[in-house]
C-alpha cells in the first residue's frame, strides 16, 4: 500500500494503438519526464509518489497543471488520481471536466 500523497494516471492504450495518431512509448515518455520536473517519484507506469515533504502538493499541481493542458494526454486518459496514504482522494478527470480546465471529449 502507498502511504504518502501521489498520483495515478491510466491511458486508455488501447484507444490509443487503436486510432495510432500518438505512439504509446511516446505519450508514457512525456509523463514521466513531467513527472521528474515536478520532482515525482515513479513507482510504476501508472504511479508516482510524492517524496513526503512539505512541497508534496506543489509537486502534484506542477504535474497536473502541466499535463491537463496537452490534449494528447487528455483525450487519452482512462483515470486520474491524486491520492494520499493509498486511498485516491481526488478524480483529476472529473474536477478538470467540471471547471473546465483542459481538453476533454
């Protein structure tokens, strides 16, 4: 179980392979370097973990805030959540679809 604060997102890889207008490596690639930017933690292709500090929710809103706005992502992504001590707390997709952050279909 992950105990501190992190994320998980999913892209729907098989919409993506399907359509192939993004290579999957590709769009996988981006995320984790956003994700080292924001000075994240991968865990796995679909988690990042936070480094447990006082600056975990500024590493978080520097990774969404990034990412939200490529439609690439977007249009591609199945979850999105923020989560803290392993219970997913925040559905990225359907806060982001409400206030009308990004681009979504």
């Amino acid at each position: 179980m992950i105990k501190n604060r992190g994320l998980k997102i999913v892209l729907d890889e098989e919409k993506v392979l399907r359509e192939g207008k993004y290579k999957l490596e590709d769009l996988y690639k981006y995320l984790d370097e956003v994700a080292l930017e924001a000075e994240l933690i991968r865990l796995d292709k679909n988690h990042y973990a936070c480094r447990g500090d006082k600056d975990d929710l500024n590493c978080l809103m520097d990774f969404t805030f990034e990412v939200v706005e490529k439609e690439n992502i977007t249009r591609n992504v199945k979850q999105w959540y923020w989560f803290e001590g392993g219970k997913f707390e925040s559905n990225i997709v359907e806060i982001s679809k409400r206030d009308g952050i990004g681009v979504w279909q």
